[in-house]
C-alpha cells in the first residue's frame, strides 16, 4: 500500500474510524475517500455499489455497524445483527465486483465461545457456544470472518479479518444505552462526581476480566495488517492489558478522581467471564502497542471533558 493508494474507511463515523483516518494523515497518506466521498448508508446495497463504481478504492478498511454494550445487545439484538449483516455483505460484494486490491475485516472478540480456554485463539472459533447476551451480534461478526474465507477461497480475493478486544477513546460512545464498559463507567465516575452523588452502580459482579486496546494503537494494528499480513486465518489485534472489570472501575475512579462508592449489581448479567486474545502471531509480526494503559484512560477522559461530556449526561 503506497501513500498515494485510493483508501476507503467504512464506518468513517466510528470510534475506530475517526482514529484511523486521523493516523494515515499523520502519516501522510494522500487518497482518503472519505474527504471528498462521505460514506454512504451502507446497509443499502446499490448505495455501496455506486460508492465503489465512484471512487474505485484499492484498500477497504471495514469498520462499520452498529454495536453496543450488554444492554444494547439484550434490547436490540435483531437490529445489531441485521445492520451488520447488510454491511458486511454490501460492502464485501462491492469489494469484490470492483477488484479491490486487499480489505481488512475488524471483528470482536465476542465471535468467541462464552467458555473458552483463554488466551483466545482464532482455532477456538465456532467450537462451542456463544455468550448468550451478545449471540446476535457476535454471529453477524462471524459472518464476516467466514465471508472472507468464502471470497478468498471461491473468487481468490485478498480478504483479510482481525479481532479486537474492548476497544476505548476519544470519540468512543459515552451515551447510557450503546456505550461499552470504560466509556459506561467514565461516564458514570464522572456524574457522580459532579452531581456529588454517594454511590455508583454497576451491572454484574465486577469479576470478568476483559482485554483493552487504545483505539490509537487499534488504528496503527489495523494498518501494520493490511501491510504485513495476507493469511485467510483471522489474526488477534491485543494490548497485553486484561484486568477484571472492578480493577478497571478502580483505575477510572482514581483517574476522574470520583469520592464514590461502587456497588455491584449481582442480578444483572456479567457476560463472558474471561476474554484475553493470543496475539503472539501478531507479536512476532513485529507490531506491539506504543500507549500505556493508564495514559490511554486519561487521554480519553481529557477528550471525554473538552467535547460535551454535559451531553451525555445519565437522566436516571
């Protein structure tokens, strides 16, 4: 991929996307779509189509669909699996109709089973069941891993896919009903500070552990892929850092410097008990990310203060 190659993000509007875009004009990469093309509704196909037939990009990045949190997922799920259906479809014909050079697939680490060994390894996909409050949406990201497989095999297309753990950052999702859970939490530290609240709640026991990644250093895996890495096996995209859920609240509240009490609400749903991905084949690729874990957190909540944090504010 040269810096003058035709590139197109889709899911421009994203937390991922906005990253990514910002990263390749740091690094000079003159031919974004994006600037001069705004994406279109991708889930509309003859939309996704006409985009293509426009622009004729050679690298696709696909970052786009809707997504949420636990309870974004337990109220929509028909919704979160058929916007990302349409998407991944659409956008993966086109790919293939217009002779795209090489896409990239971003996935999550839901696509794994609720119970699996950990660290978490692309054999271990489709081996056993799904979590249950995030089934839906996880076998739309499925999909997408196995469309890929499917172009590579019958057509020869250069289709690759990466998962991801929970990702934050600036422009993440800090709305009550979609946000994942360090953007949920900031959000929350960061009302009950203002507000001078006593309390902060929060769903399940604490005890799952989760991987994060810096949606910089997500941005900067997802380029180092689609330039080093051509495999049809999906590849992990990690930071290294997992911590249970109540460590991560504690790091939040120290970081937003909230006074309160965290009380855990044991009758709602946990999820996975444990997503930690491999990512030595990436490792020995030669990426690692750059942003420490505790920087990373600041960074975003400095983003979260300067652009509307009032907005988002919780109206429980």
């Amino acid at each position: 991929m040269k810096k003058d190659s035709c590139i197109f993000i889709a899911g421009e509007t994203t937390m991922e996307g906005k990253a990514l875009i910002r990263l390749f004009q740091q690094k000079d990469y003159s031919n974004i779509t994006n600037g001069l093309h705004p994406e279109p509704e991708l889930t509309n196909r003859d939309l996704a189509n006409e985009y293509f037939k426009k622009t004729r990009p050679e690298y696709v990045f696909l970052f786009s669909g809707k997504s949420g949190g636990i309870k974004a997922n337990q109220e929509m799920p028909a919704t979160l699996m058929l916007d990302n259906l349409e998407i991944i479809s659409n956008v993966m014909s086109a790919a293939h109709e217009f002779e795209v050079e090489k896409l990239l697939y971003l996935a999550s680490s839901c696509v794994y089973p609720k119970y699996a060994d950990q660290p978490m390894h692309p054999d271990m996909l489709m081996t056993s069941s799904l979590e249950p409050t995030n089934s839906a949406y996880a076998m739309a990201k499925l999909a997408g891993i196995e469309l890929c497989r499917a172009y590579r095999k019958e057509h020869g297309d250069n289709l690759i896919s990466a998962i991801s753990p929970n990702i934050f950052g600036p422009g993440d999702d800090f709305s009550a009903g979609n946000s994942h859970v360090v953007a949920a939490l900031m959000r929350k530290m960061h009302e009950a500070k203002k507000n001078g609240n006593d309390t902060v709640e929060i769903w399940g026991t604490g005890k799952p552990k989760r991987e994060f990644i810096y949606v910089r250093d997500l941005a900067d895996a997802c380029l180092f892929l689609m330039v080093h890495y051509d495999d049809e096996s999906p590849i992990n995209i990690g930071s290294g850092t997992t911590m249970s859920i109540s460590d991560l609240a504690t790091v939040i509240k120290t970081i937003t410097g909230c006074q309160c009490q965290i009380r855990y609400d044991s009758s709602k749903p946990d999820g996975m008990p444990q997503k930690t991905l491999d990512c030595a084949p990436l490792i020995s690729l030669g990426w690692e990310p750059s942003i420490s874990f505790e920087t990373a957190i600041e960074n975003t909540y400095a983003w979260f203060k300067a652009n509307g944090s009032n907005e988002f504010q919780d109206t429980k």
